[in-house]
C-alpha cells in the first residue's frame, strides 16, 4: 500500500493525451484570497471531461486530472472569501472562475468571460480526486435536501439545458424538440416540461420513447422516421441539439417554424451543413449556448428543487474511473455517471 505525503492530493490523471486515467498524487495548489479547498465526495463524470483526455479542445495541459461536476465540503477558506464556512456542503461546475473585469464578467456573463479558457475547475487539477481549490464566487450553496449526486450533475448538464431552455420558455408554451435522449437530453426533456414546453424527443434511437415521454416529452420522434420528421415541418419554435453525432441537419431546419431557433449545447463530431433556403425563408437562427452565468445557476438549482428535476444517475467508485469512462464512450451510461470518493480518501 503506497502511504501518501500528508499534504498531498490523491488524483486520477491521463499523463499524456489519450491514456487511461491513473493514480496521481500532487500538492495542492496555493490557496488563493478568494479560493476554497474543498473535500470532493461526488463528482460527474461528463463527455466534456472525455473531450479534455482527448484534448480536442487543443488547451489540455498533461498530467491531466479531470472532472469537473463536483460536490463536496469545504475543508479550507481563503482571506477574503465571503458566505462560505469550513464544513458547509457545495458545488461547482465547469466554471471554477473568471477575471471578474471584462466586458463580460462586468455584465455578469461570466461564462462568456475573456479568459474562458483558463477558468476550468480542472485548472490545474479537476474534482477527480480527494481535493479541488477554486474561486469561492464560483462556489454554489445546494439545497439542504438536494442528494450530492444530482446536484453534481446539474451543475454542468443542468446548467447547459436550462439556460437556453429558460430564455425560450416566456409564457405561450412554446414547442420545444430536444435532439437526444442522453445525458443533457433526459434533463432537457425534464426542464422543458417544467418550463411549460410542449416537448418533443427527438432520438436516433427508437427504443427511448418510452423513457423520453416518462420524462415528460409529449412526443417522440426517431430520427430515422422521415414521415414523423415531415409532419413536424414548420412547427417548433426551438430545437436544443444535445448529441455528438451527425445527423440529417436540413430534415432537422425544416420543422422549425418561422424565428425558430436552433440551438447546439453539445458538441458535433461532423460539421453542421444544411440548405440555406429554409434559413432564409423562415428567418431561423443558429446558434449556441455555453453552460450560463452564476444567476441562472442558482436560479436552476432552486428551480429543479422545487420541480423536483431528477438526474438519472447510476453511482461508481472513483477508483472505477476507467470503467466508467469505458462506459459512457460506448454510450451505455443510463444516463449520467457520478464517481464516489472514498471517505478515507477526502477525510470527510
Ligand atoms: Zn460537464
Ligand atoms: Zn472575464
């Protein structure tokens, strides 16, 4: 059995792009004036952290240890940190800071933030792992009743589909398609019908349907059902696109009706192209979204308490992290992973 130095940090980390995760040890990074450490109990493990081992976003730094849904107890406090107490139970997501100056930040923007992509809460280590030092602002106090393992997980894929969802749902029960029933897709289709969406699913795969209109969606529609598709033509005022895979992307245009909008959280592994003539004739927009601001996240989370938004989740041990990145690749993640710590390993 390896005893680790007293100070250190027990992570999991890819050392090079690509690699299976393993054991990491390192000392924690300088507490900072407005920084919290935080004993990591949950953390979520999400496509993007996949991406990150992968390094598609080219801004990877190895050894790289990911995760970035993280929930936990706050071991130690910073001078200037406000709210915030030893022991008090918190979460964060992708967004582990900003510089609180530009343009954005000033607006209160901050996922739009100039230095967006230095703000990670895995910069420089992430939630896969006994501890993680963050800005306490990025901090977000939980609902005393919410479980850490939904939590964990609405503080990335919640936010993601709840902020574009809440800017289209103003009072006239707008039609809402939600391409994908997976991981964002199955909180979608729940944040959409709390929003008072008439919802649609939208899923290559046919044998969700079931599981999508348990959800709430009051229809569903496979991908590979071209007359379904065609019905739709010219119906819905919002399309939320949560895959990563292709898809037939004009067939998809075609059932937005006049203004509506097409919105991308999730990242395509194929370029988007579409006819321009439904664009243009219809006004449609294209557009996409990232996470959303520290306001919308707090709003979320009090709104998903209250509406009873409930993650599917199925719960590993940390120390199973390969396992479970195995898992979600071949996409038999039902529907959200969450990794436990150990208590032994956080001291909590
Ligand atoms: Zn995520
Ligand atoms: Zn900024």
């Amino acid at each position: 059995m390896v005893v680790p130095l007293k100070s250190a940090v027990l992570g999991y980390a890819a050392m090079a792009k690509g690699q299976e995760l393993e054991q990491f040890n390192y000392e924690p990074p300088k507490l900072k004036n407005h920084d919290v450490r935080v004993a990591v109990t949950h953390c979520g493990l999400c496509y993007t952290d996949i991406h990150g081992i992968d390094d598609y976003f080219g801004i990877t730094a190895f050894p790289f240890v990911p995760g970035h849904e993280i929930v936990g107890h706050v071991s130690e406090i910073g001078s200037e940190v406000t709210g915030l107490r030893k022991g008090d139970r918190v979460g964060f997501g992708w967004q582990g800071r900003s510089c609180m100056e530009c343009e954005w930040c000033s607006k209160g923007e901050e996922q739009l933030c100039k230095d967006i992509d230095k703000a990670a809460a895995w910069s420089p280590y992430g939630g896969f792992s006994s501890s993680i030092t963050v800005d306490s602002r990025f901090a977000y106090s939980l609902p005393a009743s919410m479980p850490s393992e939904f939590a964990s997980v609405l503080l990335c894929a919640g936010i993601s589909v709840y902020s574009p969802l809440r800017s289209t749902a103003t009072g006239h029960k707008p039609k809402v398609g939600i391409v994908g029933v997976g991981g964002l897709g199955h909180l979608a289709i729940q944040f959409a019908h709390a929003l008072d969406c008439e919802v649609t699913a939208i899923s290559s795969s046919p044998d969700k349907e079931e599981q999508a209109l348990a959800l709430g969606a009051d229809h569903f529609v496979a991908t590979e059902d071209k007359a379904g598709l065609r019905n739709m033509n010219l119906s819905l005022d919002m399309l939320l696109y949560t895959g990563h895979s292709g898809i037939d992307w004009t067939r998809l245009l075609n059932t937005l009706r006049n203004n509506g909008k097409f919105v991308m959280i999730g990242f395509s592994t194929v370029p988007v192209a579409f006819e321009p003539l439904e664009l243009v004739v219809h006004q449609l927009s294209i557009t996409g979204s990232l996470l959303g601001s520290r306001m919308v996240m707090r709003e979320m989370l009090a709104f998903a308490q209250e509406r009873g938004i409930k993650p599917k989740v199925e719960l590993m041990p940390m120390s199973q992290v390969n396992e479970a990145i195995r898992k979600v690749k071949e996409g038999k993640a039902r529907y959200r992973i969450v990794l436990v710590n150990d208590p032994a390993r956080t001291g909590t």
